[in-house]
C-alpha cells in the first residue's frame, strides 16, 4: 500500500477542490507529506510547511505544477506563524488549512516538568490558534473554508506511557470544538485521530518503547497489528484520503467532529 491509494482509489475527489488553495503544516514527512499530495491530487494549489527545506522542494517536485510552493516554517517560532501567515493571506485566501505536528517524546505524566509541556504546545494549540485567526478572515471572504486538525486517537483513550502527548491531544480537541460553535457557517473544522500510522514518528515510538522495556521491535508491531481488526497499520495515504474528503464542498455539514482512521481499534462507539 501507498502511492497506489494516490493512483487507484482516487476518484470521487478527482479535481474537486480545483482553484483552493491549502496550507499544510509538518508537510515535509509522514502524514503531513501524504496530505498535501492527497490534496494536490484533488486540485489544490498546495502552501507546503516544515523546517526541513530540502525536503519540501522534494515535496513541491513530486507534487507537479506551478501552483504548489513552500515555507520553511518552524511551528515553535510563534512570531514567524504570524509573518508566515500573513504573507500568505495578504497574496489571496487559503480554503483548507491543515494543522499538523509531530507529538513530545514517550514518557509518563508524572516524569514531565511543567517546563516541558511548553514547547508542545506551542507548536500545536498555540501555532494552530495563530493560524486560523489569520486565515479565518480570508475564508469567509471566498466563502468556503475548511480547517483539519492531525490529532490521536487518544483523545478517546489515553495510550500508555504518552501523558504528555495524550494532555495536548485532548486540550486540541476541546479547542476545535469550541471553535465549530464559533465559526463562520462557511467553515468547518474538524479533527482526524489516527491509529497506528506507518510513519516515521511510529518508529521513534517503537524504538523508546524497546528501550524501556525490552521487547523486541518486530514484537512491538506485531502487538499492533494484533490491536487492530485490519491487521496492520495505517498508511499515511489513507489519513490524507479523509482529509481530503473532509475539505470538500460536500461536507459543510460535518462540524466540530473527531473521525477516527484507525483500522477500527477503538473499542469506543
């Protein structure tokens, strides 16, 4: 599975969202990059961010056209979220904006500082906030919009030994929901909770787990596998499928929800 999702299954958003344009957050990797092809597919002009240059102008290129561009953009740096987004929104409205970054460290709670939960916020819900008051004005001017938040599923059941991650998870979620009472009928927001994804931060994941307890890697993911009535992981794809989906003009309706793509392991309704 992968590129063929892009390739094969693509039809029902074919060109949809042609002429909108779409700001992607952590797009350099993993479900960040799976998104803006997903949406470049569907006929986006696609706003790329991340901090690694190199590999947004490798995004850019695999991409194709000349309405895709890049933004080095370091979420933590909540000064250049302002630059970065203003300059944006002065050169015409962005429809879909993709909030999407990459968790704290594997720990428990009580091993966390209050120090540490600064820099994780900051790049989520703070970075996040920033970007929909500047974009928000933008939207309702071209009167559609569309805001996606990357978050877990762990804001239906906290995971173990990631307290930290499950606290900001759940604060985005509360925030986005807020936000769907708030917002223009023209914008929806909504959040994406994936299951086990088959990216690069699920490595790191397995890594921290083996270190501190000793399983073997190839263990760790047969454990799940195992958790997950599909049978293996979720690929990035199939995340940037429902992001997709949520972005069309079709789902004015869907406000303020968390859609789980996880293989079916929640065990909640």
């Amino acid at each position: 599975m992968g590129h063929e999702l892009l390739e094969d299954n693509f039809p029902f958003a074919e060109g949809a969202l042609s002429g909108k344009r779409a700001l992607i957050c952590g797009a350099s990797k993993g479900i960040g990059r799976a998104c803006a092809l997903m949406l470049a597919r569907a006929g986006c002009g696609v706003i790329a961010c991340a901090r690694s240059e190199e590999e947004l102008k490798d995004l850019v290129l695999e991409m194709h056209g000349d309405s895709h561009e890049y933004r080095v953009l370091d979420l933590e740096d909540l000064g250049e979220v302002r630059r970065i987004a203003k300059e944006i929104s002065d050169s015409g409205p962005v429809e879909i904006l993709l909030n999407n970054s990459g968790g704290p460290p594997r720990s428990p709670l009580l091993d966390n500082e209050i120090i540490d939960f600064d820099s994780p916020f900051r790049r989520h819900l703070h970075a996040s906030h920033e970007l929909v008051r500047a974009l928000v004005p933008g939207m309702v001017k071209s009167g559609m919009g569309r805001i996606v938040n990357i978050i877990s599923i762990s804001v239906r059941e906290p995971i173990d030994g990631i307290g930290l991650s499950n606290t900001l998870r759940g604060a985005m979620a509360s925030w986005s929901k807020s936000l769907s009472r708030e917002l223009d009928p023209c914008i929806t927001i909504n959040n994406i909770l994936p299951g086990y994804t088959d990216t690069d931060r699920l490595v790191e994941f397995a890594n921290s787990m083996s270190s501190r307890n000793g399983k073997p890697i190839d263990e760790i993911y047969q454990g799940w596998r195992d958790a997950t009535p599909i049978g293996r992981l979720i690929d990035p794809m199939e995340i940037g499928s429902a992001v997709v989906w949520l972005s069309l003009p079709a789902t004015s309706a869907v406000r303020g929800m968390s859609l789980a793509v996880d293989g079916g392991r929640l065990r909640t309704i």
